[in-house]
C-alpha cells in the first residue's frame, strides 16, 4: 500500500474488506482441521460429538449433533395450507440494507 495515496472512505473500506477475508479464509482453514478432528470423537449418549482443544492463550470447544429440519413445503402441502392462508400469519416485513464492495477497476 502506497502511504502518499489519500484513500477515500471507500476505498479504506474496501481495504478493511479484502484483510477481513484474507483473516477469514485463515480462520476457516483452522475451523476446516477442527472438524476434521472432531469426525474422529465418539458420539456421547446425548448424541454430541465433542472436542475441546486447548491453546497457550484460548480454548477451542467443537460440538457435532445432527439437526433434523421440517419440510414445510410438503407440510403445507399435506394439510392443504395455500400461499393465501399462510399470508394471514406473516409477520410485517423487517428492511435490510446491504453494502457491496468490489476493486474499482
């Protein structure tokens, strides 16, 4: 990085941006060995698999458990519930904002 360029607030928020990733991409790589160990622990009797790995400074606590999700779709579709009833019970829509940031090319 060139210390004579003024960066605009973008473009420091563009820099921000591409260190978080390269922080993120290491932490997933550390995340990614963690899993690999945690798939040799045994499944204790509440279904858990569990690692706890300590480090000089912080402790890692790893938990595996399979989640059984519901398929709505075919729920709804199984008690007859139509897109015109459901859109009784929806809740009022909450904003979300988004900011992209790409290399100005």
């Amino acid at each position: 990085m060139n210390n004579d360029i003024i960066f605009t607030e973008v473009d420091q928020l563009g820099e921000l941006l591409g260190e978080i990733k390269r922080l993120q991409d290491r932490a997933d790589a550390i995340k990614a060995k963690l899993k690999d160990k945690l798939s040799l622990q045994e499944v204790d009797v509440d279904g858990v698999q569990r690692l706890v790995v300590n480090g000089a400074i912080y402790k890692a606590v790893c938990n595996a458990t399979d989640v059984v999700a519901t398929d709505t779709k075919k729920l709804y579709a199984h008690y007859g519930i139509t897109e015109a009833v459901l859109a009784n019970f929806k809740k009022k829509p909450t904003a979300r904002y988004t900011v992209e940031v790409s290399v100005n090319k």
